[in-house]
C-alpha cells in the first residue's frame, strides 16, 4: 500500500474533495473531510455506475454488457424498494440496506490505511515488499461488524486467503512481525480505531489551510518588518 500505483491509496486521487495522504498537495476543496467523506459514502454505488454509464457510447461490447450489469444490480439491489413499496418506507428501505452499508463499508477499507500509524513509512523504491505492507495497514478488532475487513495486514501479505484463513495465520504474521522488529499495528477498540481515522481526516483537511495561514501571517510579518 502507499505506492503511486496501489489502487488502496491512490496519491493521484481521483476524488477531488478527498486528502487521504499528506502526499497529497492540500486545497480548500480538502476542508470539509467528514461531511464529504459521509455523502460519498452514502451514494457511491450509485454514483459509481453514474460515472461508468459513459462507457455504453464505447465500441467495446465487454465494456457495454458491464455497465448494463452494474445498472441492472444497482436498480435490483439497491433501489428496488422504490418500485414496490411506498415512496417513505422505500427510502428507507433504500437507506438501511444500501447507503448505510456503502458508508459503513467506505469506512472500514479507510479505517484500515488512512491512519497515522499506517503512514509514518511513505514508499521507497527497493523496499521489502512484505514489511511495507505490515507498515502501512492496520487492523482493527471488529468482529462481523466490519464484514470481514478488519484482517488487512493479513490481507495484503495474502491477498487470496478467504477470511476463516486469515484469523488463522493471524497469530504467525504477529509473531514474526515480533521476530524481525516489524511494526504490527491492531487496535482493540473499534470506536477507538474510528476516532483516529476521523481525526487524522480532519487533520489532513485542515492542516494545509493552517500552514497556508502562517505562512501568509510570515509573509505579512517579514512586510511589516521590511517597511519599518
């Protein structure tokens, strides 16, 4: 993870209104972390194959049979209550059992990289490929709530691995992170865990706008000085 080409933490972020590394240069569109995170969160299904759907004017037929799929799961899935119930139980129906579970979802994957601990170590070329993905991932001790997701390091060294076998090698990848003097980050508390994916968000989106502030206040301090 925390490679230019690692789809987990994408340094040219496609979301212009995301900060998910200090790798990225800071904007103003970077201010409001939580408030964009949470709408993205709830309507990223939909959004995902909003964005796609320009994909049917392609000359590829792989291409127009995949987005057509991904209409018909988006309309079976995740809106079909808006056709057969009514218009307030649907959306609520359409809330509970799919934008809920698209943020919680959301959520989890950031929880398990966007984290101080997971990016104290940026990528170096010639790094050991195994100790770089113990470094810049973190677990978190979920149970089902996390669908599975909670096992990231374990993951990431084994990417094929269903979950049942991850909890199983679980106990080898700590001891020997122990052996070789690897960090293994796995945080015991869940709400713990989320209070620091969300403070570090409000870090990233708030810290350029700090540095942008002192510097202009530097800026507006050597003037002074140089006038006086």
């Amino acid at each position: 993870t925390n490679t230019d080409l690692d789809p987990d933490l994408d340094l040219e972020q496609k979301i212009p209104v995301w900060r998910l590394s200090d790798q990225t240069p800071w904007s103003p569109l970077h201010t409001w972390p939580l408030l964009t995170h949470n709408l993205i969160g709830l309507w990223m299904p939909t959004a995902n194959v909003l964005l796609r759907s320009s994909e049917l004017l392609l000359p590829f037929a792989v291409l127009r049979h995949e987005i057509v799929f991904a209409w018909v799961c988006l309309l079976l899935l995740h809106w079909l209550p808006l056709f057969t119930r009514p218009l307030m139980p649907a959306l609520k129906a359409v809330f509970f059992s799919s934008m809920l579970c698209s943020l919680l979802t959301l959520h989890a994957f950031h929880a398990n990289h966007v984290t101080p601990s997971a990016q104290e170590v940026p990528f170096q070329p010639g790094v050991d490929w195994g100790e770089h993905q113990v470094r810049t991932t973190a677990n978190f001790d979920a149970w089902i709530l996390s669908g599975g997701l909670d096992l990231q390091i374990e993951h990431h060294l084994f990417p094929m691995l269903s979950y049942t076998l991850q909890r199983e090698v679980k106990p080898i990848v700590m001891e020997t992170c122990k052996e070789f003097g690897v960090p293994y980050y796995s945080s015991t508390s869940t709400l713990s865990h989320f209070h620091s994916l969300f403070s570090h968000l409000i870090a990233l989106g708030w810290d350029g706008a700090a540095w942008q502030t002192e510097d202009v206040n530097m800026a507006r301090g050597n003037s002074s000085r140089a006038e006086m």
